[in-house]
C-alpha cells in the first residue's frame, strides 16, 4: 500500500488536538448558552406569575372603585345628602380636636434656633387631609428663618418646608412665614 503526501498542497493537521481544544471551548460555550436560555425561561415564568398577580390585583381595584362608585352615588342621593354632609363636618371636627397643640410645640422646640422667635402659628387641613402649618417668625435677620427651614427638613414631623415669605421689621430685623407639612407621631408608634 502506497500513500502519496504532498505536505505543501495539503499541509498536515492535528484533527485529535483541533478537536480536543475546540471542542472544549463549544462545550463550554453551549453550556453558558442553556444556563442563559434556562435564566431567560425562569424569567419568563416568573413574569408570568407577576402579570397573573398584577391582573388579580387589577381585577381588585376595579373591584374597590365600582363599590366606591357605588356607595358615592347612594350619598348623592337626595335623602342621603344631609347625612353625608353631617359626618363629614363631624369627621373634619374629629380631625381638628385629634391635633395635639402640645406635640407640636414639642417638636417645635427641637427646630426653632434661639434667636427665632414663633409669634403665630396656624394649622389647616389641605384636601388630602394633610396638616400644613403656618408660622410667622422674628429674627435678628434672615439667617435663623433660613436655618429653622433647613433643620425642619432634616426632622421626621415636618415635611415641604419652605420660607414662604419675609419682610425687613422697623428694628432691623426680619419677619418671616415658614410653611411645612406637619407629620404627627402616628399613636402606638413606640413613643
């Protein structure tokens, strides 16, 4: 038996060690292929679950509002009116007696530098039944009213607070209003 090997034609090749070494890299890169392939079917699956839980939560919601829509439209009847418009001038007067004047001269206290002074203080309720408190302050000049800002956004019981307002006094120094969020401690809170 005669073999005819023209070297420079057909150069000779290693097909054991070509295989060996790539077919190492193809294996490793197939398996990182499924685990990606398995990652993006459990995430797929899972969003699955999520749009299920999503639709469910949906389906609650409309639920909740055609209840709301529901019980809005028996107190807008005509003989409901008056009972309507009594508790919630009774809820608005619960509202008002629950605000504790003393917590907030409490928290107050923790805010207000010693050079301001608090000469009037007035809460409203806003339509989101939030607590917005209204004061007027006196100063040497406008530093402190700046720094009560500035401390009141810092502190857990006022929220959006901003100097609304200042005015140069006769005697030099400055009148300002400061208007925050009042946030109460919420009752069994721990403290």
């Amino acid at each position: 038996m005669r073999l005819d090997l023209n070297l420079a034609t057909r150069p000779y090749e290693d097909a054991g060690e070509f295989w060996t070494r790539w077919g190492a890299t193809v294996s490793v890169l197939a398996l990182f292929t499924l685990a990606l392939v398995g990652w993006t079917v459990k995430g797929w699956l899972d969003a699955g679950r999520d749009r299920q839980a999503i639709g469910q939560l949906e389906a609650q919601i409309h639920e909740r509002d055609t209840e709301r829509a529901k019980a809005q439209a028996y107190l807008e009847m005509a003989a409901n009116r008056s009972t309507r418009d009594q508790s919630q001038f009774l809820n608005a007067l619960i509202q008002r007696k629950a605000f504790s004047w003393t917590r907030v001269f409490e928290d107050l206290e923790r805010v207000v530098p010693n050079n301001l002074h608090v000469v009037s203080l007035r809460p409203e309720i806003n339509e989101q039944g939030q607590v917005i408190l209204e004061m007027k302050v006196v100063g040497p000049n406008r530093a402190p009213a700046v720094e009560l800002v500035q401390r009141m956004e810092t502190s857990k019981h006022f929220q959006s607070s901003q100097l609304v307002q200042e005015n140069q006094s006769e005697n030099g120094g400055v009148a300002a209003t400061v208007a925050a969020v009042y946030v109460p401690d919420v009752p069994g809170s721990g403290k």
